[in-house]
C-alpha cells in the first residue's frame, strides 16, 4: 500500500505476502500520518521496511502485529527527519534482514529528529545476519516505556552490542519500565543501550509459548490462545508505568489489579509490561449464584472462587461434551457462567459442538439461569443481578452492566420440546 501525505484510517486489515523495494506492507512519505488499528504485516519483503517504511511520516499504529517480515527494518523502517510514528500496543515478532529487525530508525544524519515513540510494545524473536537488535538506532531518539524486548537471538555469533538494541552514530534512545534482555536493568543499566529512565528490569518475561507467537488453538493474533501472553509468575505482571500505558491491551482486555502483586508505578501502578494485559483465560460455571458476597447467603457463590461442591473453573479449549468437562457444576444444576475479560464463550447444545448455540459471549460477563428472573420468589438471585456493591467486590470486574439473564433455562426445557439442558452439550472457550 502506497500512501503519501494522506491522513487515511486502516482499522482491521491486514497486509500480507507483498513485495516491494521500500514497505512491502505499506509505504508512507512526504508527512503521512495515517491512522492503523488493529492491522497484521505479514510476510512481506522490502529492501527497507518489510512491514512498514515510514520517510518523513509519522503514523499512529495500536493493536498491531508485524510478523515474518523480511528487509532491513523487517518490521518497521522509520527513515529520515519527522519518521516518527507512534506505536501502541503492537508486537514484533519473527521478523528477519539486515540491520534492526524489528525496527529501524534512521534520522538521515540529523540529530534526534527521528523520534519514534514506543508503549506497551512486545519484541520477540527478531533476527538478522548483522545486528540482531529489535531496536537498532542510527541518528534517533526513541523513547520506550513499558515494552519486552526479548529473545531476538544472535544467529550469525557476532553481537557484541547485546540482542535487544543497539544505538550506532548519535542515537539517543530511552527506556523506561521495560524488560531489556541483557541491559541489566535500572539496577545494572548497560549504557550502550541508551538512556535509563528507571524501573526497567532484565529477567525472562516467561511468556506463555514463544515458539507459537499466534498460539496454536485458533493461530489467529490479537485472541486468548496468543503465546506471547504472559504466564504465571512474569516479573512483567504489575510492574509498567501507568502514567503513559493505554487503558486496554492488543486483546483489548482492560488493566487488571493481580492480587499480590507489586512493582509498577504510576496510576494505575498496575499495568503490564509489553503488550498483553495477564489475566487468566478462564470461565467459572457454577451450580450456585454468582454473587459480590461470597457464600453469606446459601447457595450463593463468588466469581474465580472454585472451593465449593459445585463449582468449576476452566480454561482455554474446546470441550465437546460440557457434562463430562464440568460435571461438578452440571450436577448441582448449572444456574450461573462467569467470563474473564476478553475470553468468548460458545455453548452449543448438542455435543462436539453441534446443535443449537445457547451462547456466544465474550466477557466480561455473567449468565444468570433465566428460570430465576422472579423479583419476589427468587430475591436472592434478583439481587445478585442487580445490586450496586462496592466496587472493592464483583463490581471491580463484572459491574451491574455486563451481568444478564440467559435466553433459555440452563438445565431444563420447561415445554419439554428440546432437551436445552446445557450440560448436555459442548463448549469452547477462546
């Protein structure tokens, strides 16, 4: 895609499998500053810029992905005075060439007026026969907050500047809040890197699975299955600067207060390294009534709370008999669903997902079991549905306007036409 001096909106699309001398994905010159949210660069080829060549432009990217792409700058190539795009919430990965396979920024031998602006960015696996840096600098300025960048390997065995960044004739980038491998971190700062900002660190994010950066459940980017998620125990969970991150991640899932867990800065001073927001893929099906209160009242229980008899919680997968997959919630009569934050859920009613789908949800949520929508028989149930509790409880993820009735009784047919008990049929989660 040519572009020059547009401002045009690209939202969802994606560029692939192109080949040109500059920006096999796209190319902008002469002070484009287009608009891209939520667009995939993959596999293209450009002498500069496999995914993206910016000359004298300055984009604004968000919820983008920049995936084996081939040219120096494989991912993004920034040249000249005003290359300055800012990039939100995108991951590089898997791109190959020459200098600077992620990204490129060149200044065109001006001094610091090629400033690409980086947040919340994740760069993994990015590789090259020169220099293996994700990020490599020659008459620029980045400035990067909260970004991961790890893991883009030293395949030719000649590094020497470290496998994250390097910075060659007056370049001046700063980081803060990032996880730089081998830049030592705030407490260590390597200075060939550039400028320390603070709060960076130098530990292995510990992603979900490297080696499937699209994940191997639908291999679709931007969904629950994505393996550069972070996993348990990420020193990236927490740790970010509020202050500059977006509300929400690529997923779009929003910032998530993880209990017992300190580090970041900021406000909120709980957000995530990189461009994945840790939150569980998980639904909890429950036999009882998902309720801010945990278990004051009989019957009653609280959402991602699995010590009761019946209640279950599951994650990422397709479960093609929903009886035997949650059989301790279907046997105490399923009567409430809670979906984490960008999770979807799909019910259908037959098993191996077949039949009619009772349910196509994407959280957060909660499904109450219509059959209990009886203000005064059933005033338990009403009022878990439509209580305003403190926000310190449920409220916090699953306020009053996300909570709804199911559109058919979870486990009964009252007319006796078709069998809709949920629990004999089959699931997704994704």
């Amino acid at each position: 895609m040519y572009n020059e001096g547009c401002e045009l909106v690209v939202r969802n699309c994606k560029f692939s499998g192109n080949y040109a001398s500059v920006g096999g994905g796209m190319a902008n010159y002469s002070g484009s500053k287009p608009v891209l949210e939520g667009c995939i660069f993959e596999d293209n080829i450009g002498t500069n810029g496999g995914g993206m060549y910016n000359d004298r432009s300055a984009p604004e990217l968000s919820r983008c992905v920049f995936s084996e792409n081939q040219g120096e700058g494989a991912g993004m190539c920034n040249w000249g005075v005003g290359a300055s795009p800012m990039v939100t919430n995108c991951v590089f990965s898997g791109n190959g060439g020459g200098y600077g396979p992620g990204v490129y920024n060149y200044g065109g031998g001006e001094d610091f007026n090629n400033v690409a602006v980086l947040t919340n960015c994740t760069f993994s696996n990015n590789h090259a026969g020169v220099y293996e840096a994700a990020l490599y600098n020659l008459f620029a300025a980045p400035t990067v907050t909260n970004c991961i960048l790890w893991g883009d390997e030293d395949e030719g065995g000649g590094l020497t500047e470290g496998p994250a960044v390097v910075n060659y004739i007056k370049a001046d980038a700063s980081f803060r809040c990032c996880d730089i491998e081998e830049s030592g971190g705030s407490g260590n700062w390597n200075n060939s890197f550039g400028r320390d900002g603070g709060c960076n660190i130098d530990a292995s994010p510990i992603f979900v699975d490297a080696a499937h950066p699209a994940g191997t459940f639908d291999g679709k980017w931007g969904t629950g299955d994505d393996g550069l998620r972070l996993d348990d125990g990420s020193p990236c969970i927490d740790a970010a600067d509020g202050d500059t991150a977006p509300q929400r991640d690529i997923r779009g899932v929003a910032r998530y207060d993880e209990p017992g867990v300190g580090g970041g800065v900021g406000q909120p001073d709980y957000v995530e390294i990189g461009a994945y927001e840790y939150h569980p893929v998980e639904v909890h099906f429950s036999g009882w009534i998902i309720d801010d209160v945990y278990r004051e009242t009989p019957g009653l229980s609280k959402a991602f709370v699995d010590d009761t008899s019946s209640d279950i919680i599951v994650g990422l997968g397709a479960y093609a008999d929903t009886e035997d997959a949650i059989s301790q919630a279907v046997y105490h009569t399923l009567d409430s669903i809670a979906i984490r934050d960008g999770v979807k859920l799909t019910i259908w009613s037959g098993k191996d997902f077949q039949g009619d789908i009772l349910l196509e949800q994407t959280g957060p949520a909660v499904i109450y079991n219509v059959r209990w929508n009886d203000p005064h028989e059933y005033y338990h149930v009403w009022n878990a549905m439509t209580e305003d509790w403190e926000p310190a409880m449920l409220q916090y993820e699953f306020p009053q306007e996300v909570r709804k009735w199911s559109e058919t009784d979870m486990y009964v047919d009252p007319l006796g036409v078709k069998n809709y008990w949920w629990g004999k049929g089959s699931f997704k989660i994704e």
